[in-house]
C-alpha cells in the first residue's frame, strides 16, 4: 500500500522535495466529509414500506439519505427500502433476522435468495457481500486485460450514473451484470457513509481510479490496474478453484486483529498491527482495494491513526493515488518538472520536508512551487470531490 505522497520539482539549480503524508491527506478527507453534516435532500417518506421507498435519484438526494442513516439511529433496526437504478432495495433492520448483520446489510427485493448455488450473489436473502460482487464481476468481465480496463470503467461509469439518477435497470435479467449495480451502488454510498463518513468521498475516488495503474510500468501489459471485480475482493477468494486453507498465491499482509472490542457493552479500540495472512479464509480480513472491507473490520474510530487501523491504511492508499492522478492531471499537466508520487508504505522519507512546514517564495521558477498553493489545491481537490458526482 502507498500512504505518503511525493511532491518533486528538478529544477535547474533549485530541487524541492516535499511529501504530504497519509495522516494528513486522510485528515483533509474526514474534514471534508464532515463539512456535509446537515446537507442534501434528506428523504421525507418513512421508507418503511416498498410504498414509502425513498427515491435515490441524484447527488442530494443520496447524500440527505445516507446522511439520515447516519444521524437517526432509530433507523438501525428497522427494515428501510429505496428505489434507485429502477430497481427496489432494501436495508435489514438490525436483529430482524440471523443474518441482518449491523443493520446496515443491502439487499435487492426481487433477486436476493433466488440463487441457491452458495457463494453467488444472489444466493442469500440478505444480500450479497463484497466477494460475492467481485465474483459476480469477474465472471462476466472480458478475457483480454486492456478490454478488462475498459469494460471495468464503464461498470464505474454506470455505477456513477445510477447516483445521478440516469440509468434504469429494471429490465435486467438476473445474470446481467449491470442487474447488480443499483444494490451495489446503495452498499458503497448508503450503508458505508452511514458506517464511515469518510466512505463517500473515498468511494467516488475509487470510482475515479478504477482502470489507472497502481503498480508497474504504465504502458507495459503486465502494468497491475484497478479493476472493478479485484478492488472489491482478494484475486485467491474470487478464484473457485481455492480451498478456505489453500495459503494466498503471494506475501499478503492484513490486519492482526478485529478493529475493536467490548468491555460491557462498551467499544474498546484496539491498534491494529499487520500480520501475514496464512490462508485464503483468512483473506476476509483483507478483501479487495475498496477500503471498506468485511469480517468486522469496517469498522473505524473517528480519530484518524493511519498507522494504526488497517481500513485508514487502504483508504489512505487511496487518497494518495487519486490526488497523485489529479495533480498530474492538473496542476502539473504542462510542468514537466513537476511530478506527485505515491510512496510506499515504510520507506524513509529521509531528504523530503513536510509540505506544511516549508515556506517557499513565489518568486521561485513557477508559482506552483509556493508549498501553500500546492497544499491548498490539494484540499480543493478533495473538497470539490466530496461535493460533487460528477
């Protein structure tokens, strides 16, 4: 994972090297999505019945819903439908049932529990999980790896357009990949803002990324990209030919421990260290690149400790590619001597100063080497992609 971001100018006779560091990023992130508390449309019907469904269509309407999940705690046990996609979804109440989970598992009225095969999304009444999505994504994305690029960011395309309210899938037969985007989407920008704020904007970056390199040489083949079926579930827990003790196909790090524990009812937080994972069952634990992962571990304080909570470690990663995409994109576009950088988790950043704390003159070889301008388009950035869908 990448948590630290480099900021270089090779100048003729003057170097800046500057890193902004995970913390920091995710701080800006958490700051932004706080900034929405009390904003978007807010749902005015109970949501209690498929009659009262709150309608999702466009960016106020998903942010006041999620944003009424988050605030009404009362809303947990109860069971709340939405219309979006043209499809109907639900919410399980917390306790309704065995398998309600945390009250805020989502499901599909018309297609979950109609697959009895285990392990397929539609195979259990309570919705599917992110491998499952990751299983059903791979079984229909194309065999040839640049179309997998392509063919995975129109799924992100469409994902994005059902948030605004643009695309109808109720005509789509159960096998049709596309079927699964509306519960999809009500998993990623309803149940997991109303768990972690910091959800919606990290959810619309991973959207921004899919297709982008994280590893390797860009115009190689071999180049590691973001695809939508891998940044929802670990590669070894999407393979069917892998047993739940088969050990992962390489190294794999995650998380020593649950995010949390209870002394009497009461939520203790515990600092996660990293472990390998020693088996493919294990691999809950890690999932895919989307940071909000399952077995226990989405769960998250609301104290940012990059170094110390595994779903803040993705979500930092991140941060970090998609600001780095932008700037270059940006800001840096026609300076060929800038450059913004992921860095490696555990790398020393010996020679690189904190961005916050260097004072540079504007009267250095282009404005764009004042740190504060820098800084401050970086905040913009993250800011301008927490109030908007586009």
């Amino acid at each position: 994972m990448r948590r630290d971001l480099s900021i270089r100018f090779d100048g003729v006779g003057t170097d800046y090297d500057w890193y902004v560091s995970g913390q920091d990023l995710l701080t800006m992130v958490h700051s932004a999505a706080a900034g929405l508390a009390g904003k978007g449309n807010r749902p005015a019907t109970a949501g209690t019945t498929k009659g009262t469904a709150w309608v999702l269509s466009g960016y106020e309407s998903w942010l006041g819903a999620w944003q009424r999940l988050l605030s009404d705690k009362s809303l947990l046990t109860k069971d709340i439908y939405f219309s979006a996609g043209g499809r109907t979804l639900l919410k399980s109440g917390k306790g309704k049932s065995k398998d309600s989970g945390d009250g805020f598992y989502m499901s599909d009225v018309d297609f979950a529990g109609t697959d009895p095969a285990q392990g397929n999304i539609w195979s259990r009444s309570s919705g599917a999980s992110y491998r499952e999505y990751g299983r059903f994504m791979h079984d229909n994305k194309p065999m040839a790896p640049m179309e997998q690029v392509a063919w995975s960011r129109k799924i992100a395309s469409k994902l994005r357009r059902i948030v605004k309210g643009e695309k109808d899938y109720s005509a789509k037969a159960a096998t049709d990949v596309k079927s699964a985007l509306p519960v999809l989407a009500v998993t990623m920008f309803l149940a997991e803002p109303a768990r972690n704020p910091r959800a919606w904007v990290v959810g619309q970056m991973m959207l921004d990324l899919i297709g982008e390199v994280y590893s390797g040489d860009p115009a190689s083949t071999g180049a590691k990209r973001y695809l939508m079926d891998l940044v929802l579930a670990h590669p070894d827990r999407i393979d069917r030919g892998k047993r739940s003790k088969d050990a992962p196909t390489k190294p794999q790090l995650g998380p020593d421990k649950q995010r949390y524990h209870k002394v009497r009812g009461a939520r203790v937080d515990d600092s996660q260290g990293l472990t390998a994972v020693p088996d493919v069952n294990s691999l809950a634990k890690v999932e895919g690149k989307y940071p909000p992962s399952p077995g226990g571990s989405a769960a998250t304080s609301m104290t940012i400790d990059v170094a110390n909570d595994y779903i803040q470690m993705k979500e930092a990663s991140i941060v970090v590619r998609w600001v780095a995409t932008q700037l270059e994109q940006g800001l840096f576009k026609d300076l060929d001597s800038w450059s913004a950088t992921p860095l490696k988790a555990g790398l020393p950043l010996t020679g690189k100063s904190d961005i916050k704390t260097v004072a540079v003159s504007a009267t250095s070889p282009t404005r764009k080497g004042c740190a504060q301008e820098v800084l401050d388009e970086v905040r913009r950035l993250i800011q301008a992609r927490a109030t908007s869908m586009s």
